[in-house]
C-alpha cells in the first residue's frame, strides 16, 4: 500500500452538490477551513448529484477525474467538503493514492493546532479518537498478528483488536480526566453564584469578532485573528460595569454550519459556560451577507447544547467595514435586543455597556435604607453586594445608605439578620437620636 503522508500541504478540494442544498457560501468557508488546517489548495472538483454514490461517495467517472487531478497537482491529500463513511474514505485513498479527509476530520485538524490549554487538548483528543474509532479497518496486512494454518493459530488478538482496546481505554480515561474538569469548572460557578456574580457568555458565529470584543471590553490580550477558530479554549475575565458593578465575560468557542457532533459531545463541558450563562451576546459579522443564515445556525447549536433558553442580545459587529452606524433596537417592553458596534474601533461599546447596564438593573432596587448602629455586618455585606451611592452618619450611630442593589439580594441579607427592611426613595435625617429605627 501506498506511504501515509504525516501532513499534506498540496491538496484537492472536493464539493458535491445535491438539490436544494446548493450554497455558494458553503463551498467559501470550506476553503477558508483548509486554509485554516494548513493546507495549500491546488484546485476545487465540484459535482452535482440526487445521492451519494455507497462506494466512493462521488461518481465512479467523477472519482477518476479527482485522481487525475492528484496526479497532475502532485497532491498529497484530498479533502472533502462533506462527511465520508469509512469504507467511502478507504476505497478513495485506495484509488488516489493520496490521504483523503472528510469535513469533520478537517475540522478536528485544526482544532488540535488551536488547542493550547489541558482541557482543551483533552477534549479535543477525546473527539479524534471517537472519529478514529469508526476507521480503524485499514488496507494494511501488517495489522494482521494471527496466522491461519495447523499450529499456527496463536491466542493473542488481532493488531485492530488490540487498537480498538487501546482505543477504548483512553476514551474512558479522558473521560474521567473532563469530568474532574467539568467538577472544578462547577465549583467556580458555584463561588461566582455565592457572590451574586452574573456571567455573560460571548457566542457566534466563527470569525465573528468575540476574541477582539472581548479584549475591547476587558482590557484582554486574548489571541484574536482574522481566521477560523482563532479562539478554541474558553477564556473568562471579570470586569467592572458601570453603575452595575462586577460581571464575568466568558469567550467561548466559535460555532459552524455542520459541526460535527463529536465536537459537540466533546466540548460540551467548555460549552456549559454557555449553559449556565445570565446572558449571552450573539456577536454576528454585520458586514457578512449571509448573517441571518449565520445567526439561525449558532440557534440550531445553542438549543442542541440546551442553552436555547438563555437570554440574548445580539451585537452586530464590524460596523466599521460598512456604512452602519452605532445605535441600539428595543422590543415593545423597551428592553434591548440588537445593537451595532465596532470591536476594532471601539464605536458603539458606550451602547453595548449600556445594554448590559440596563439588563443587570432591571431586578435593581434604589433607595435609601437605615441601618441602625448593631446592623454594622450587614452594612458591610451591603457594600459587598451592592453598590453604595452615598452613606450618611447619624448621631445615634446608625447609617442611612443610597443604595442599588439586586432586590434579591438585599431580601437574601436581611433573612439572614432576621430583619425587614423599608426602601424610601429619599433621605429623612433622623432628628432625635434613635427617634426612628429601622422596622
């Protein structure tokens, strides 16, 4: 059989049309991946057909066309722009001579460049070798340890035997190593909760702009580039909201159309800060013409992973490569729901932060409460939580606070003291020490 290449630069591309699933854009962003894997494309082989062919997924004339294209580029991979069968990726290798991928191993290829933290070189190991499983019957000979004849039957198992095993038992320690992950990652959320710390989840499509949002808004220097899932591992900073006060941002990975379902599976403990979001900004390319599509496929992902639910604004970015302006949409109950922005230039974050202002005060009390002089630990966790405009001592000890804080909270402490509180809306000076105490 023929040497299997380690990596291959010079490649054929491969794109198949099948009625009412033709889409121009597709056969752009399946360029744009390669490129992204490494890869040097040399030339597109594009078809059309009602169903793909059982043996060589393209057409037995088509297959050979695509050979001589191999022999003629000196090609050393063949890419197609869909998923193939593993018998369908053997039977192509076997004709071409030549490595052959499918979409979802592409997509796993650069994944494993971009993975640089443990986790997501875990999960991103634990999708290759769920991928792998279902190829493992090869061409080879050699993978053959047993021998047929009289006395030469031994009781050892076969080299696939002996893979898929291996296989398996990796599997199940990767498993073990994400679930630790997905433990230590729940404890962190569950200490964000006890501080009442809200978290908003950046999602979208892939090359949208989160990384460079993100780092707008957090002051980052998270890697942001203009290519395919330039962010792969999940980056979360706090930072400070004007007239709210700390909110963690969550940068997550980008979606796809047809994202392969092992990378769903794998990466579902990176996307449970999706899950478990406040909020989730669906940053969309505003200069994209095919954002609405892109917009119903990051949905189709969002409810996939069960994050469907989650309240979201969307932020259309990249204003500043067209003639958009900054402003902001509200829906009947004038709450926001679109806005557009520029992540480069830093037009329209004044809106997004006053989006996210208006979202997180919603539930927020303002007023003046008294606090009388025994309440001091309350008045401390007061400004833990809250935000404390103004503090006025009184004679008797007491404290009257301006305050904004979640009306939860605030309901949360005072149980705790085993008090009420009365919220006024303005400040009445207490005029004989003691003459008023909180109720």
């Amino acid at each position: 059989m023929f040497e299997r290449p380690r990596n291959g630069e010079r490649a054929i591309l491969v794109h198949v049309d099948f009625p009412g699933k033709s889409d121009p854009e597709d056969l752009l962003e399946f360029a744009d991946l390669a490129r992204s894997a490494g890869a040097r494309p040399l030339t597109t082989v594009t078809a059309s057909r009602s169903a793909p062919d059982a043996r060589y997924f393209v057409g037995a004339g088509k297959a050979e066309e695509i050979r001589d294209q191999v022999i003629e580029h000196d090609a050393v991979l063949v890419i197609f722009n869909h998923e193939l069968s593993p018998s369908q990726e053997r039977n192509l290798e076997k004709l071409f001579q030549a490595r052959v991928l499918d979409r979802t191993g592409l997509i796993l290829d650069i994944f494993a460049q971009r993975a640089r933290s443990f986790e997501g070189k875990l999960q991103v190991e634990l999708a290759q070798l769920q991928h792998l499983s279902t190829r493992l019957v090869r061409g080879w000979t050699h993978l053959e340890r047993q021998k047929g004849g009289i006395g030469l039957r031994g009781p050892g198992e076969t080299q696939l035997e002996t893979d898929r095993r291996l296989l398996g038992q990796r599997i199940k320690q990767i498993h073990k190593r994400l679930e630790k992950v997905r433990g230590q990652r729940q404890q962190g959320r569950r200490a964000r909760q006890r501080a009442e710390v809200p978290t908003v989840a950046l999602v979208g499509y892939t090359n949208a702009g989160k990384s460079t949002l993100f780092n707008r808004l957090c002051h980052a220097e998270v890697y942001a580039a203009d290519q395919l899932f330039a962010t792969l591992d999940p980056t979360l900073r706090r930072f400070d909201l004007p007239g709210f006060g700390p909110v963690v941002l969550a940068d997550t990975v980008g979606f796809l159309r047809k994202l392969p379902h092992e990378l769903v599976a794998a990466f579902r403990a990176t996307l449970e800060e999706t899950l478990q979001a406040d909020l989730l900004l669906h940053v969309v390319d505003a200069h994209d013409p095919e954002r609405q599509t892109r917009i119903e496929q990051v949905n189709e992902v969002l409810d996939e992973i069960g994050a469907g639910n989650v309240p979201q604004i969307l932020v259309y970015n990249k204003i500043d490569l067209s003639a958009e302006v900054p402003h902001l949409l509200r829906d009947p109950d004038a709450r926001v729901t679109r806005l557009w922005c520029s992540a480069v230039s830093g037009l329209g974050m004044d809106l997004l932060e006053q989006a996210l202002g208006e979202y997180f005060l919603a539930d927020q009390l303002h007023g003046w409460l008294y606090l009388p002089p025994e309440c001091g630990r309350l008045r401390a966790r007061i400004y833990e939580l809250g935000q404390v405009l103004q503090d006025r001592v009184e004679e008797s000890g007491g404290w009257w606070l301006e305050v904004r804080i979640s009306e939860q909270e605030l309901d949360a402490l005072y149980r705790r003291e085993g008090r009420d509180y009365r919220l006024q809306a303005e400040y009445e000076p207490l005029r004989v020490a003691g003459a008023a105490q909180a109720p």
